[in-house]
C-alpha cells in the first residue's frame, strides 16, 4: 500500500466528533480537520483557530468604494462635465449619496465574497478526501475526522488504534495525490 | 419592605425636577416665549421616549424576543410615565397661542384641523390611548410575573397587535399637532416617522442604559440584541432623516425649503451637523464591532450618548421657530429640561421600586 | 437566542438528516409532463415580449401609449412592479437571518431566487423605456470620446447604480448559499450531474475551517443587503419623489415604496410556493408555520401601505396645496377611478384580512388573496405614475392614456421571463436549504444530558 496523507474515522454523531477532537488534542495532535454537514457548534473553539481578518476586509472595500463612488461622481459633475441642473449646485453632496451608498454596500460584498473565496482555498475542484469511498455522507449525515499525516505525532498504526479507541464506524487511509 | 436606599434616586431625580419646575414657573411669567418654547423642546424628547419605550414592549411581545424578558420591565416602567407626560402637557397649554402661530389665523387653509379646541381634544385622545395601553401592558406583565423572565400571555399579545396601528397613528398626529404645526404653512408626510424614529432610538438607548447600570449587567446576547438594535435605529434615523431632507432639498420649492431654511444655516446649521455625526456617524462607527455591542461598559457610554442627541434633535425642531437667525442657549432650556428628566426619572424609578 | 418570531403553529422536525437530504435532491429529478407545460407557457410569454420589443426597436417607442403629459407608462409600472417584487426576497433571506427569525429557513432559497430574477427582469425595463436601446451604456461614468458625463444630481442615474449593486449582490448571495447545497446535491447523484454539481460546488468540503468562515461571511453579506434592499426601493421611490409633479413629490415615499415593496413580494412568494410546494412534494417541510409567519409579514406591510396612502391623503388636504389636493381627489374620483380602487382595495383593505389566523393558515385564501396582492401592487405604481402624470399644474395640458398591444406585449413577455428562469432553477438547484433545514433538527446526542447552552 503506497504511503497515505492521513487517516479518516467516520462519526455517527457530532457530539462523538466533537469529543473526538477534544481526546485527540488533548494526546496532542495538531493537524486534525473536521468535514461535517453543517457547522457544528463548539468545534471552531476547540480547533484552535484564530480571528478572522473577514471583517477588517470587509470594511475596507466599503470604505473603497464610497471613496470611488464619490470621487467618480465628483470628477463627472464637478471637473469634466458642469452641467446645470435646475440651478442645484454642480458638487450637489445630497444627490451624490445614493450611489456612493450603492458603491459602498458593492465594494463590501465583492470584497467579502472573493476574500471567503480564498480563505476557503475554493474552487478547490479535487480533494483527496473525495477519492475514500463513501465520504460523500460528510454532506448527509456522518461527521468524519482527519488526521494529516505531517502531524508530528503521526504514526499509521499509532494514529489508527487512537481513532479506534474513539468509537467511529470505521477508520479510513486518505490515498496519496494519484499521478 | 421598603428600604430607605430604594427610594434615594427617586428623591435625586425629583430634587432635580423640582428645581427645573421652579426655574420653568419663573420662565413662564418673566419670558413667557423661551419658556414655553424650552418646555416644548423637553416634553417633546421626553414623551417620544415613553412612546418609544411602549412600542417596544408591544413589538417585543409580537415578536417573542426572549432575550427582551428581562429587561421589559425596564422599559414598561418608562411607558409607565406617560400619566406624567399628561399633567407637563398640561402646563403647555397656556403657552399654545404663543407657540403656535395657527392659534391667531382663524381662516388659514387647515383651520378646521389647525385650531386650539381640537388641539385640545386631540391631545386627550392620544393621552387617553397611550395611557391605557401603558397602564395595561404593565399592569397585566405585573400580574403574571414573579420574576420579569416570563413570555408575555396570550391577551398582553392581542392587545400588543390592537394597540400597534394606534399608537402608530396618535404617535404621527401628535408630531403633526406638536412639532410639525410650528411652521403651519410646512408640511411633510414623513414627519411623524421622523419623531418616531427618533423617539425609539433613544428608547432603545434608555433600556441599554438602565439595563447596563442595573443591577444585573447585559449578558453577552442581551447586549448584542441591543447593540445591534441600537445600531439599527441609528441608521434608520439617519435614513428617515435623508428621506426628508433629500425630496426637499432637490424639490427646492420655496414653501417647503422654508422650514429648513432656518434650521441648515449658521449656527442652527451647525447643530444640524453635530446630529449628523452625533446621532448617525460616531455611534455608526462605535457600534460596528462586534465587541462593542457585547459589552455593557461600550454600549452604556454610547446609550447615554445617544440621549442628549434626542434631546438636541427634538431642540433643533422646536426651538427654530422661536430663534430663525440663530441659537440662543438659555437657562430655560436647561430648567425645562431638568424639569421633565427629574420627573419623569423620578417617576419611572419610583414605579421601579414599587 | 435573539430575537425569535415565534408562533402557536410551531414547526414539525421529526425528519433526520438523511431524510431532508433525499426529500430535496429528490426534487431534482426528472420532471413530470405539467412541468414541461409550465416551462413551455412561460417561454410562449416571453416570446411574445420578443416579438413586441422587436417591433419597438425597429419602429420606436410611437407603439406604446405614451401620450403627453404621460411619457411614463407601463413601462416604469413594470419596472418598479419587479423591483419590489425582488425586496421580499432579501427581507427574508438576510433581514430574518439577521433577527435569527427559524421560520425563513425552509423558504429563503425560494425567495432568494425570486429575488435574482425578478431583479434580472426590472433590469430590462429601464433599457425597453428608453428610446434608443443601443446605446444605453451612455448611462455608465466612463471616459468617453463624446467628453460627455451622466448627471448624477438624477435619480435616474442613481437606478443604474442601485439596480446593478443589488443585482450583484443578491446572486452573489444566491450563490453564496448554494455552495454547500450543491455539495450535498454532488454527493448524491451520479454521472455527467455528479460532474455539473461537482465543480459548480467548487469543491465544497465542509471542513471546519470552512464552515467557520462561511457563517461569518454569511452573516457580513446579510448585513450588507439589508441596508442594500432599504436603498434600492428608496432610489426608486426617488425616481418620482425628487421631481414636483404633484402625487409624486411626497418625503415619505422611501419607506412606504419599501414597505409596499415588501408586500408585493411576499404576495409573489405566496404565488409561487403555493403549487410549487405541492408539486415539490415538500409539504412537511414548508408547513402552516411558514405560511402564517408570512402573512404576518404581509399583514405588517399592508398595514403600513394603509398608514402611507392615509398620510398622502390627509397631508394632501393639510398642506393646502391645491395641485396635490386635485391629484389625491382625482385618484378615487376621476377618470380613472377604477384603478384608485383597485389599488386602496388590494393593498389596504385586503391585506388586513389577515388578522384572522383561519384566513393566514388556509392556503386558499393565502392564493387568492396573493393575486389581489400582485394586482393590487401593480396597480399601486400605475396609480402613482400614471395619475399623477395626467393631472399636472395646468388643466390645459390634462391628458388621458390608455396603453396600447405593445404595453401588453412587453409586461406578458416579463412574466414569461421571470417565470422562465424561476421554473428551471426550481428544477435544477435545491429549492430549500438543505444545509440550514438540517441544523435546526436537534441532533442525536451521546450524552442525552450534554445540551450546550446556545
């Protein structure tokens, strides 16, 4: 059997997941990823993981777009193209608002769908997790486990025992990268 | 059993009151104008708070919010001033014909609307609605609760769903009747929203406040639902605001711009910009993050905040139409302020203790 | 918990996991012949909205009725008719995330699509109205050789920003909330549908990581398209009440064109998950429940209409402005009385037979009056535009209109055009949140006593 990147147990439940993780790190594993069909409360406190920087990207594309939507509105109305209309002031602050607002809300969206994108690492279009048969129920109703096998502490038969002691439906190899 | 500590704020906020009500008398005779114009400004502020306070509870009823449990009793203890809100109307009403130009032009276009005897009866009616459906709204969460944590029962939600057209339409006429008639040539369909908006707002900051003070502080979920309402209303008060000043100012008709006039230029202008960052963008900013709507020791600052904000955008739509060139701070303005807060404070920490 | 619309008729989650994941992918299934038919009506409309643009493009504009002082017809009616259509669906999908609101989860994905493509349809409008259809990107800020600027002090110009910003993002969140739907639809079937499913899922893993960062940014996205969906009417609403035509120039127009916006879409969602639930199949999982949390929604929202016309009509007659007081008197009594009617009866009465919860939890009513609601609506706007267009400052230049076949041709054709795109997504997507249904069913548990306080 060629060399696996880790090994998969399959959960009945999340609470045996979740207790899963909890056993595991505390033997010390580091390297360890949940696939569950929905987000399960409690994991992403146990997993260790830290802040998002989601927010901060967030809020800097809004401020990028009023910026821009501003200043287009400005260099249209106020520098290239004087218009008068009905009398109103050509840098009219009231009217330039809704688009700056629109450009805002749209400089925040884009910003946050393409930075989720990338913090997803998505479209991530083979994974190896995909070649274990059966693991299409992480989508439907089982929780699986995996523990990479860059873990310092993994060791095939070591790191199998310690899945099996957790009580899964079964254990599995994640195959290599096929060339 | 009543313990002397019980009842200490409620002689703190009445030895305020009392001496505001002092001060106003004076006013009232000396410079009859300011004073009447000042008390305006206060009562104004003051009841659209108790208003704002008694929608609260009927919408929290209608929704079912459970982290709002604890805390209505807190803001049916502010409805509860409105009997209050009543007897200061009442020492309003002889000032009527020097606030509102409408009392001296029996033959202006909407005198059969805009005239002291239905003035009069309107207000009774609107009290009589908000007085009764206060009163009951407390009184039956009163009966049910040994704590406050219990959901409110079948019939406080009926009369929660009945009263909310009412009080959304007395709430509107009496911005028509209060505010709005000080310029009787101007008028503005969304006006009454505006007073609302801003009434509930400070509402809103009001139960933060107590809730944050109180004895036992917001919890994490608590805090974050009224962090978030807060921020809410924030913008929606900005938004309604927008809405108005928008369609008049690009409109740009002489009879409609003539209430903004005064109120956009030199210093009134000025106050117009303190309530554009005061009341929309500092507390936009400080509510954002997360962290600051958990925590009681961020949002009680920002509460606070937000209530001399309704008192001085309730002073920017009064007090124009006494002084269109510029603001003139008075220490009636501050008298009719300590007046209604110290009563009504009073008031509502009275009927908390009881 | 935060705040929770609850109801005496609370929902039924006796499905597992597995169970809500066959029920919908079973929807995906191959169709029966009525809804072939269905599809077939729809595109028949819109190839009549074909045929009639054609004939505009190739004659011009002279076809509709537009008639002067009336130079804004069905056209715009239609337009803003979509545009509101499309608010509910964000409502729902976003405002009642945000309240944490349990009851949008089975309907939010239907809402959400109709969203997008009532949205895709307003779009065509503006670009129909305008009478040199080639070149409307003249409406964008670009540099140009013509050295020419769009005026942004016109809301007509502020529509462009608005309707392409809510275009944008209300697929973005479509899409967004599809991702680990199609995974879970990926997982299950086979074949060249595997393959589709798999790279639209974009691979989809569910990891923690994952799911961590969907929820938050799921969370920033319902926060952005709230205020978006408050913006987006309110532009609309500007389109009228920026200018002084009497009936139109009113500062509450914002809110109360949201607020109507929201009623008429939730009258379309009732419209269309009516017969789309029955021929789904997926009656346990779109229940009383949801039908009487949304008729509250359209009960509130009526209400508000009803509250809207008042203020128009009693500030009308307060203002003393002769030339408002002449339009509001003409509405109900002139010479398009009928249409007046039509508009206070459908929005302001009909919507208050919803206090009576018989009438909210029996689908019959809810249908019938959903029609009331769309006529209703579309008249409301007709109303608004048209009225008040023909009763300008001077008697003198009064004007009736009346529209014509291409005015027919053109609003048959957005029917088919929405009702298209609506019933092939209702086919080929998971028309309910698969991944959102499953996390409100309470989980098998290790430890019967181990419930986390959340």
């Amino acid at each position: 059997m060629k060399m696996s990147r880790g090994l998969l147990a399959e959960f009945a439940s999340a609470d045996a997941l979740v207790a899963g993780v909890v056993a595991l790190e505390s033997h010390g594993y580091s390297q360890l990823e949940t696939y569950t069909p929905f987000p399960v409360p409690g994991l992403e406190r146990r997993l260790r993981l830290g802040h998002s920087r989601l927010p901060l990207l967030v809020f800097a594309g809004g401020v990028i777009g009023a910026i821009l939507g501003y200043g287009i509105q400005w260099y249209a109305d106020v520098r290239a193209y004087l218009l008068n209309s009905g009398g109103r002031p050509a840098h009219a602050v009231p009217a330039f608002i809704p688009a700056t607002f629109e450009a805002t809300i749209l400089g925040a969206a884009l910003t946050g769908f393409v930075a989720l994108l990338i913090a997803l690492r998505l479209p991530a279009l083979w994974h190896p997790v995909f070649e274990v048969e059966g693991f299409e129920s992480a989508s439907v109703d089982r929780y699986w486990l995996a523990v990479g096998a860059d873990d310092r502490l993994f060791d095939h038969n070591g790191t199998r025992a310690a899945l099996d002691a957790l009580g899964p439906l079964r254990v599995v190899p994640i195959p290599e990268m096929v060339a | 059993m009543i313990r002397a500590n019980r009842w200490r704020p409620v002689r703190v906020w009445l030895a305020i009151g009392a001496a505001g009500l002092v001060l106003s008398v004076i006013g009232f005779v000396t410079d009859p104008h300011q004073a009447y114009a000042s008390w305006l400004a206060a009562f104004a502020a003051g009841v659209s708070i108790a208003l704002g306070a008694l929608i609260l509870v009927a919408v929290t009823h209608l929704t079912g919010a459970r982290w709002f449990d604890p805390l209505r009793r807190i803001a049916l203890d502010i409805a509860g001033t409105l009997p209050l809100f009543a007897l200061l109307f009442l020492l309003l009403l002889p000032g009527v014909g020097r606030l509102y130009p409408w009392a001296h032009a029996p033959n202006a276009v909407n005198a059969a609307y805009l005239n002291p005897a239905f003035f009069v009866i309107r207000a009774v009616v609107y009290f009589a609605i908000w007085i009764a459906v206060g009163l009951t709204l407390r009184r039956w969460a009163l009966a049910r609760s040994t704590g406050a944590e219990l959901p409110p029962s079948q019939r406080e939600r009926a009369l929660a769903a009945v009263a909310l057209p009412a009080l959304g339409l007395t709430l509107t006429f009496a911005a028509f009747d209060w505010l709005m008639s000080l310029t009787p040539a101007w008028s503005s369909t969304i006006f009454g929203v505006y007073w609302f908006a801003g009434g509930f707002l400070a509402a809103l900051a009001l139960v933060a406040l107590a809730g944050a003070l109180g004895p036992m502080p917001l919890d994490e979920d608590r805090g974050y639902a009224l962090g978030a309402l807060l921020l809410t209303f924030v913008v929606f008060w900005a938004y309604i605001a927008y809405c108005q000043y928008l369609i008049i100012w690009i409109g740009d008709v002489p009879a409609e711009v003539a209430w903004y006039v005064p109120r956009v230029r030199g210093s009134w202008g000025a106050l117009a910009l303190v309530l554009l960052f005061g009341q929309f963008l500092l507390p936009l900013l400080a509510l954002l993050p997360h962290a600051a709507k958990v925590s009681s020791r961020m949002l009680a600052p920002v509460a606070a905040w937000l209530l001399v904000m309704h008192y001085l955008d309730c002073y920017w739509l009064v007090l124009p139409a006494l002084h269109p060139d510029a603001v003139h701070a008075h220490w009636l303005d501050l008298g009719a302020l300590a007046a209604v807060a110290g009563t009504a404070g009073a008031w509502a920490t009275w009927l908390h203790a009881t | 918990m935060a705040t929770v619309l609850r109801s005496k008729i609370e929902p039924v989650m006796t499905q597992t996991h597995a169970e809500v994941t066959r029920d919908i992918v079973r929807t995906l299934e191959t169709p029966p012949r009525s809804y072939y038919l269905a599809v077939f009506g729809a595109v028949f409309l819109l190839l009549i909205g074909i045929v009639t643009f054609t004939i505009i493009i190739k004659d011009g504009l002279g076809h509709s009725g537009y008639n002067p002082p009336v130079m804004w017809s069905v056209y715009i009616t239609t337009f803003v008719f979509w545009v509101g259509i499309g608010h509910a669906g964000t409502l729902i999908s976003a405002i009642l995330f945000l309240f944490r609101s349990p009851w949008r989860t089975a309907v939010y994905r239907v809402t959400e699509a109709m969203t997008v493509f009532a949205v895709m349809t307003a779009g065509l409008f503006p670009i129909i109205h305008i009478g040199r259809q080639w070149i409307f990107y003249w409406l964008l800020p670009y540099p140009n050789q013509r050295y020419l600027w769009p005026n942004f002090k016109s809301p007509l110009l502020w529509d462009v920003f608005a309707i392409s910003t809510y275009l944008t993002v209300s697929t973005t969140f479509l899409i967004f909330g599809l991702i680990p739907d199609v995974a879970a639809v990926r997982d299950k079937v086979t074949g060249w549908r595997r393959f589709i499913y798999g790279q639209l899922s974009m691979g989809w893993q569910g990891t923690d990581n994952q799911w961590r960062h969907y929820s938050r940014a799921y969370l920033y996205l319902a926060a952005l398209a709230t205020p978006l969906v408050l913006s987006v009417h309110s532009v609309v609403s500007w389109d009228f009440a920026s200018s002084i035509i009497p009936g139109w120039h009113g500062t509450i127009f914002a809110p109360y064109f949201v607020a109507g916006a929201i009623y008429s879409g939730v009258g379309m969602v009732f419209t269309l998950l009516i017969p789309l639930r029955k021929h789904l199949r997926l009656e346990h999982m779109i229940t009383d429940y949801h039908f009487d949390n949304l008729s509250k929604l359209t009960l509130l929202t009526g209400s508000i209409l009803f509250y809207s016309y008042s203020m128009e009509y009693f500030v009308s007659w307060y203002s003393g402005n002769t030339f408002e007081q002449t339009t509001f008197f003409l509405r109900p009594f002139g010479a398009q009385w009928w249409s007046g009617w039509t508009m206070i009866t459908c929005n302001a009465l009909v919507s208050q037979l919803l206090w009576f919860r018989k009438i909210r939890t029996n689908l019959t009513s809810l249908f019938v009056i959903s029609i009331f609601i769309n006529i209703g609506m579309w008249f409301e706007r007709w109303v608004i535009i048209v009225s008040s267009l023909s009763n300008d400052y001077v008697p003198w230049a009064w004007g009736v209109l009346n529209p014509t076949w291409s005015d027919w041709g053109i609003l048959a054709g957005s029917f088919g055009w929405f009702g298209m795109w609506f019933l092939l997504f209702a086919r080929s997507f998971p028309i309910v949140a698969i991944q959102e249904v499953k996390e409100m069913i309470p989980m098998p548990r290790l430890h019967p006593d181990a419930h986390g306080g959340h």
